[in-house]
C-alpha cells in the first residue's frame, strides 16, 4: 500500500497537480516522521516550482532523518546547482556517487562531469 501511495504522490506531482500531491507528502511525512522519501516528495515540488532554495532545506532535512540517502544527496546537489552554488553541489553529487544505489550514483557522476565542463561564470548565469 505503501509504494502505491508514494506512486500517486508522484503521479499527481508530474502531471502537474501540486496540490494533491503535497497532500499526499505531507500525509506520508505525519505518518513516517523518520523516513525521508515524504520530505524528498516535497522537495522535488519545491523543485517543480523552481525554488530551488527550499527544495535544498526539505532535501537536508531528509539527510537528518536519514544521513546515507543517495536520493537526498543527490537531489541536495541538483538543488544547490539551481541556486548556483558549484561547490556545495559537488560536495553533494559526490556523497552520491559513492552510494551503493547505482541510479543515484550514475546521476551524481554525470553532474559532476558537467560541473568540471562548465566554467564557473556560466554556472552562476
């Protein structure tokens, strides 16, 4: 029942039903408070949103509950990247790409070589 709930959080977040899915998060963060895939939904409607700020504070907070989440991790980076700040995604993305889960670590990777690509002026553009 628990996937399916967190699908449809999902779900409603990328068919553009904000609402309904930051019911759901919300719903999911009262009932698991110790789990961080509740606040990582929330975060990645921050994201949805372009307040990459806030997606960065729900993401941390997520690192609270459960330090070693590659998910966290890399969605901290993606979101220290939107507000142009290189150094602290890099340090993300490479939490990430040490993980043990191979989508999170691959993504991380791929960041980080665009990070070394671009210079850093283009970056804060």
């Amino acid at each position: 029942m628990l996937p399916l709930l967190i699908e449809i959080g999902h779900l409603a977040r990328m068919r553009g039903h904000a609402r309904p899915a930051r019911q759901i998060f919300v719903a999911l963060d009262e009932a698991f408070p110790r789990r961080a895939f509740p606040v990582l939904g929330l975060a990645l409607l921050a994201l949805d949103r372009g307040d990459h700020a806030a997606a960065a504070r729900l993401c941390q907070a997520a690192l609270v509950r459960v330090p070693d989440h590659a998910l966290a991790w890399l969605w901290l980076g993606i979101s220290q990247y939107g507000m142009a700040a290189p150094h602290a995604a890099r340090a993300a993305f490479l939490h990430a790409a040490a993980s043990r889960d191979a989508v999170a670590a691959r993504t991380a990777q791929a960041f980080l070589a665009r990070l070394t690509q671009v210079p850093d002026e283009e970056r804060r553009a």
